[in-house]
C-alpha cells in the first residue's frame, strides 16, 4: 500500500516542482510586482487567466481525462498508442481554431469581458488559451507514463522563461496587465513547440473512428462537471470585478496567490492522483487506499491551511504593499476552499472507475448554484472575506451531494472517526487561534507559530495515528538522528 503513496509523492512532486519554483519566486517578487502593478491589474490579469483555464476544460471535449482512463484499461502498447492519437487529433486543431476566433473577436469580447475595449489583452490571452490547452494534452502524454523527468525539465523551463519576461515586460516596459499575461503565454507557447516535437510520434493527424466515439461518451459529460466545479473559481472574481470594483477583485487575486502552498498541493494531486488510482486493478486495494489517500490528504491540506490562518498576515506585511494588506481576509477561506476541491477529485476518481461520469455534473451545477447565491448574500456585509465563505459554502454543498452520488458506483469506507480528529483538532486550533492570539508583533508570531506547532502533539495525543504509522514516524524520526552530518573532523 505504501509504495502507492510513494509513487504518488513521486509524481507529484515532479509534477509541480516547477509550479512550485515559479509560485515561489512570484511570490518573492510581490514587493517589485505591488509596485508597478496597481489592484486593477492584478484583477484584470487574474480574471483573464482564469477565463483561459475555464474556456480550455470546454474545448477539450473531456478527451484529456478520457485519454487517461482509457489509457489504463489495458497494457498493449499499439492500442495506447492509438488511443493518444485518436486523442491530440480532436484536442490540438479544435484549440488552434478557437483561439484564431477569440483573436478575431478580441475588441467586442473586450468590452463583454472587461467593461472597456483593450483588444490587446483578449489577443494576447487567445495565444494563453492556445498554449494552456495544447499543454494540458501533451502534459497528459507524459503523465500516464509517469515520465516524471521530462515533465520536470519542461516544466523548469517554462518557469524560467516565465519569470524573465514577466520581470522585463511589468517591471522594464512597465505593460502592467498586459506584461504579466504576455509573459506566462510566450513561455507556455515555446515550451508547447519544443513538447510538440518531442513527442511527434503520438500527435494523430486524422480522426480515429475506433477509440474516439467511446472516448467522447466517457469525457463529454465531465464537460458540464468540471466547467460548473471551476467555474467556482471564475465567479467569485467575476463577481467582485464587475459588482464591487477591480480593486477588490485584485485584492483577492493576491490572497489566492499567497495560498500559493495549499494550491500547489492540490494541483500536485490533481496531476498525480487520476493516472495512479485507475491503474490500481485490484478493486478492494483500491477502497481502501483510496480511503487513506482522503485521511492523509486532508491530513496534510489542513496544515497548510491552519498555517495560512494563523501566520497569513506576517507574510502579507513581509511581501506586499500596504495597500494590499486587505487581502488577509479572503486567505484562509480561499485556502480552505482549494483543500476542499482535492477531496473533490477524490469522489470524481472513484465515479470515474465505475465508468460513470455522469453524476459530476448535478453535484457541480449545485456547488455553483450555491455559490452564485452566496456571494450575493455574504459578499456585500463581508467583502471579499465573504466571497471565500461562499467558495467554502459550495464545496461542502458539491461533496455531499457527490459523495451520495458515488458511493452506490464504486463504495469507499472512509476513516470518518479518523477524519473527525483531524476537522476538530486543525480547526479548533486555527479558528481559536486566529480570534484568540494577537493579530500583529512578534509576540503574536510566537504565539500563533507555538499554537502551529502544538497541532502534531494534539493528534499524536488524541490517538489519531495507528500503532504501524507511529511506528513509521519513529523510524524515520531514529533514521533522521542516525545520519551523519558531514565528514568527520581530522585528528589533532
């Protein structure tokens, strides 16, 4: 069982090891970026990236995430190799055509979108939609393969040609908006041509009438789902862009980026977890490791979130402007949210693995019903504070609803006094607290990091760990003492 989580880790470390560079150094650059770029950029930057990855889960027709299942159904290389070409046929032209419409369109979907006209920005985010989709698919190539190193290496190239012309389009030319989106697609679109040529091999040419209608049956209905379950994350700035003001709306972009850590693991998840859990062919092995994939996912997302929660405003003075200080209401639920959506993917794995994709959309279309409700009854008195309780108010909505949805397909025993530890003691922790401690000084730091520390103990406590997971832990713990710390000192 455990060399599953290994292979997970594995992957999905390399998976986001870029990400996570580039999450990382935009982060560190918060101090240059707060300077050149005003709430408004970041709003309208945010809201068109955004935009990008909705738009891309609609033309790519489900076809990335029914090429990973059918990838797995069985091992004969010919098949497989057919079925990623019947695939990269649909999903590579469909994209280059509608990014050539977007681009045509750009100066009256300028004025739908943003309010103003500004073709520029909607030509420029036509080649972001081309670049991200055609990725997502090649992306996939190497994921069912677990080709972790090409991945890797891709993916740190993308990070660095990002991060130098971001930097010289914001900061040098002074493009605001307009550089910081320039410089994320150029870089996607150069490492897509250099991914494209790598695997010439598996790009199809034609339509295949074998593979593709059944593909098609399985990924088209996951369309509706997942547009419905990400659209979650383009309502709330549409909201607050359109009804509050761009300010707001960049306010909250900026908490969404210092939540830069839980979205990573939850992006690393997302990568990693789809291909690993289907190819597990043993039914009952995969209850019940999906079972403890929950429990220790929520395990180490609550961590992170507590974290956020409870030391968020020392990194916002230490990174940002004080003009964006207000953006510390929104990260804990913005974080709270993100770890809720990987429990998500969990329930869309074990649909999937029945082979009934069916049942996300109801569960999605309700999550963003309520969600749409919510921000209307909470963003006014709270602000965007309130626009994180409704993103954290509709992923709760979406997991029972699916979680009653797919325990009559495929049914998973989860570790439910297991998991409640862990929602009493994380949150009790965070929420105590954040309205407890003080909020400023470094008393305040030591007293929030101590209450951060305090957590491990309070579970190791409680009885949460199984008598084989602490023995792990003091394995580790005894084999971390026993490692030498360098050479030893010569004789006198």
């Amino acid at each position: 069982m455990y060399d599953y989580f290994r292979r997970l880790a594995r992957t999905g470390a390399a998976y986001q090891v870029g990400e996570a560079l580039a999450k990382g150094v935009a982060v560190l650059l918060l101090p240059v970026y707060t300077r050149h770029l005003t709430q408004a950029d970041y709003g309208t930057a945010d809201l068109l990236l955004t935009l990008v990855i909705l738009v891309s889960i609609v033309i790519r027709l489900g076809l990335v995430e029914a090429f990973i299942r059918f990838y797995h159904l069985d091992e004969d290389p010919e098949r497989r190799e057919r079925v990623a070409r019947a695939a990269t046929a649909v999903v590579l032209p469909v994209t280059t055509v509608l990014a050539l419409l977007v681009a045509a369109a750009a100066a009256p979907l300028s004025d739908a979108i943003l309010g103003f006209r500004d073709p520029a920005l909607i030509r420029i985010t036509a080649l972001g939609l081309w670049a991200f989709t055609c990725l997502e698919m090649t992306y996939a190539l190497l994921r069912v393969d677990e080709r972790a190193g090409t991945f890797l290496r891709a993916s740190l190239v993308n990070v660095a040609l990002t991060i130098g012309l971001s930097v010289y389009l914001v900061v040098v030319r002074d493009e605001g908006a307009r550089g910081l989106l320039l410089g994320n697609f150029v870089a996607s679109a150069i490492v897509l041509a250099g991914l494209l040529w790598v695997l010439r091999a598996r790009i199809g040419l034609r339509l295949d009438r074998t593979h593709l209608p059944g593909m098609l049956r399985f990924g088209l209905p996951t369309v509706p789902a997942e547009v419905s379950v990400f659209a979650l994350n383009l309502v709330d700035r549409a909201y607050l862009y359109r009804v509050e003001s761009p300010a707001a709306a960049g306010l909250y972009s900026l908490a969404v980026k210092l939540a830069a850590v839980v979205i990573l693991v939850t992006r690393a998840f997302q990568y990693a977890w789809p291909p690993l859990a289907y190819s597990i062919r043993d039914d009952d092995e995969a209850r019940r490791f999906y079972a403890l994939v929950a429990t220790y996912y929520v395990l180490g997302t609550g961590l992170v979130v507590a974290a956020l929660t409870l030391l968020g405003r020392w990194a916002l003075r230490l990174l940002a402007t004080p003009e964006f200080y207000g953006a510390f209401e929104a990260l804990p639920w913005v974080s709270l949210g993100w770890a809720l959506y990987g429990l998500f993917l969990v329930l869309v794995v074990m649909a999937g693995r029945a082979n009934v994709t069916t049942r996300n959309f109801p569960a999605a279309l309700f999550g963003l019903v309520l969600n749409s409700v919510l921000l209307v009854v909470l963003v006014p008195p709270l602000g965007i504070a309130g626009a994180g309780v409704a993103l954290c108010g509709a992923y709760v909505g979406m997991l029972g609803l699916m979680y009653a949805f797919t325990q009559r397909l495929f049914r998973v025993d989860f570790e439910w006094g297991r998991l409640a530890v862990l929602v009493v003691v994380l949150g009790g922790v965070a929420v105590a607290g954040e309205l407890l401690l003080p909020t400023s000084g470094a008393l305040g730091f030591l007293a929030r990091a101590a209450a951060l520390a305090a957590i491990p103990l309070a579970l190791l406590g409680s009885g949460f760990f199984s008598p084989q997971e602490r023995a792990r832990l003091r394995g580790l713990f005894v084999r971390g003492l026993a490692r030498p710390a360098g050479p030893a000192p010569p004789a006198a």
